[in-house]
C-alpha cells in the first residue's frame, strides 16, 4: 500500500511544472497563472522572471497554492524566481538558499517523510557555463535526497551537451534522480 498523506496524497502524484512567466507584475495573469497550475495539477511550479522588485512581490499565493518561496533582484525590477507547492502537497521545509542576484533558489525539505531538494534556476544569456559551475556547486554543497531541478538554463540542447562533456564536471552526490523541464523549448 502507498505511503499517503493528507487529503490522500502518495509520491507518485507528484505532478512539477516549469514556466518562464515573462513578469508577473499584473494581478490578471497571476490569477490566469494560478488557475492554469489547479487545471494541470501541479503539485510544485517552478517560476522564472517573475520580475518582483523586493517588498513589491504580490501574493502570489491562494487556497491552492499556499506556500512559495522567493527569490528576486532587489536592486531592479528583473529576473526573479518562485517554488510553489500545492495545499495538497506536505512539503515540510528544512533549509532554502536564495541567490541574491534572483538567478536561483533551492529549498529542501521532506514529502512523506522522503527528503527531497527542489532547484529552480535562470541563467543569464551569456557566459552559461561560469554561472552554472557556480550555481551547481552550491546546489550540490547544499543538496540532500531526491535532487529536482527546473528552470531556464538559456541554453540550446547541443549546448547542454558540450557542457556535460566539459571539463571539470560536477559529480552526482547521492541523488536518486534530477529532472530538467524547460516550457521554452
């Protein structure tokens, strides 16, 4: 029998969306935004360019989405990222990091007693491969359990495999799996 929590939650209904949003200053398309995540069952939605200036973030929160965390350039209006977790999903957290240029935000925490880390990333356009090696650094510094990354690596997929073959790389550090999901492609 699964493991299942409240409201009859189990591990396999673990449903994670990745959107570049483009900005979410407007109250409209945060509610659009919201609606999409309830109609497609998103457990977890990682959010890129939301574009919040600090203190300015709207709630971008509702009875389905309840808890999020944040991540944004407080010096301008860009970049900007957001993890959000269901009201059906018991994500309990143990630790986030934040970057403080907005470009990434890992939280870890547990889902049915199973420690899983969540990364949500957002590359710049340019010079990739300096901003990765460091942000992966710390990811894996910081990472426990199951590792789930998502995000807008502005990266083309024959990129991303020049970069898995470069020298040095990042060794997988105890994690079961990793995921990248990217709506642009």
């Amino acid at each position: 029998m699964p493991d299942l929590g409240p409201g009859g939650f189990a591990r396999k209904d673990l449903t994670i969306l990745s959107y570049n949003v483009h900005g979410l200053n407007v109250r409209e398309k945060c509610k659009r935004l919201l609606r999409d995540l309830k109609h497609y069952k998103a457990s977890i939605a990682f959010l890129q360019e939301t574009h919040f200036q600090e203190g300015r973030a709207p709630a971008l929160k509702d009875r389905n989405f309840r808890i999020g965390y944040f991540s944004n350039n407080p010096d301008r209006r860009t970049l900007g990222l957001d993890i959000l977790f269901s009201s059906r999903t018991p994500y309990t957290e143990q630790a986030t990091v934040r970057c403080k240029q907005g470009r990434y935000i890992f939280t870890k925490g547990t889902i049915l007693e199973q420690t899983y880390t969540f990364a949500n990333v957002y590359a710049p356009n340019t010079k990739q491969n300096h901003f990765l090696w460091n942000a992966l650094t710390t990811l894996m510094k910081f990472a426990e359990g199951t590792l789930i990354m998502g995000g807008d690596l502005n990266l083309t997929q024959i990129k991303i495999l020049h970069l898995l073959t470069e020298q040095p790389r990042i060794t997988d550090r105890q994690t079961h799996s990793a995921y990248y999901t990217n709506t642009n492609w």
